[in-house]
C-alpha cells in the first residue's frame, strides 16, 4: 500500500524525484496509463489537478514522453499529498511498475534487513504444559481411574433405586422402558 512509506526515510515528493527517472524510462507507463492517473487524481482529488490541468496532461497530441515528466514536476511542486495520491493511483492501475519502483525497492530491502535482525534474537516462547507427554498420560490414567471407580460405585447405588428408575422409564419408548425396568428388577434381587 502506498501508505506503507516510512517517514524516517523519505517523504513522497522526495520519493517521486527519485522515481521520477524511472517513471519516464518504463515501456509500462504508456499513454492510456497515464490517462487513467491523470483522470483518477482529477476526479477524486480535483485539488491536486484541476479540469484545466487535467486536460493539460491528457492531451493526445503531446507525446507521453513529454507529458510524464511534466505530470510529475507539477505533482512535485503541489507537495506531500499530491505525491501521495499519485503513489496511490499508480499502485492502483499498476502494480507490478509501483512495485519494481527504485524506492519501493530499497524500502523492501531495508524491511528485510530489518527483519533479518531481529531474526537473530531470539523470540520468547510460550508454553502452556512444559511437563511432557508423561505427565499428560499420568493425569489422563488418573482420570480414567477415577471414572471406572465412580462408575463401579454407581452400580452399588443402582440396586437400592428400583423405584426410581421404574419412574424413570416412563417417558422412553416401550422397548427402552423394558430394558431399563429389567435392569431394575435384576439389581433389586442381587
């Protein structure tokens, strides 16, 4: 994004008068191109290029050679946010030439160099259970085992509720309702 610029580097007129070189030598930045910045930074931005201007650096009959340069000066000359705003109109349009732009380019480099820095120190690293698989084995095996002692400890409770489980079973389906009163019946006479 065109906003991305860092402002301890450069700002984007400084940027364009460095770009401004490269601007005008790229095959890419043809006359339709340049017509598609132009109408854009008139119409969304007529602050930045009025009707007049507009038509100034449309105009056909002046090669697009001659009309970039002159584009950029002007933008240079309006300052900070006309700058920005053609940044943003050419990332836009074309992406691929704002990306392979000589401060696009530095600005990457400087990014990785900063990355690649940092990358040396190490990062903090959080952990949530630092004890190991074991110690994970030992607190499931514990659980397991106090399930199956709940679970054998219910079946001796189970005989002394016949009356509440024959309740129970009345609102299940008739072949449920068998089961779960022959279960009671069989735990009552042991």
């Amino acid at each position: 994004m065109a906003g991305w610029t860092s402002r301890d580097t450069e700002g984007y007129d400084e940027q364009l008068q460095s770009d401004a070189q490269f601007l005008c030598s790229h095959q890419r930045m043809d006359a339709e191109l340049v017509d598609r910045l132009v109408l854009q930074l008139n119409r969304i931005y007529p602050q930045i290029l009025n009707d007049k201007e507009a038509c100034k650096f449309r105009r056909l009959s002046i090669p697009t050679k001659v009309r970039l340069p002159e584009l950029l000066k002007h933008l240079h000359a309006k300052g900070e946010d006309a700058c920005h705003e053609f940044y943003s109109a050419l990332h836009i349009h074309a992406e691929d030439v704002y990306a392979s732009l000589p401060t696009r380019i530095r600005q990457k480099e400087m990014s990785d160099s900063k990355f690649a820095s940092n990358v040396g120190i190490p990062q903090k690293r959080y952990v949530l259970n630092d004890k190991g698989p074991v110690f994970f084995l030992s607190c499931f095996s514990f659980v397991v085992g106090i399930a199956i002692l709940y679970y054998y400890a219910e079946c001796e409770t189970l005989r002394s509720t016949g009356a509440f489980l024959h309740g129970s079973a009345a609102r299940l389906s008739m072949d449920a309702t068998d089961v779960f009163i022959s279960y009671a019946e069989v735990g009552k006479q042991k």
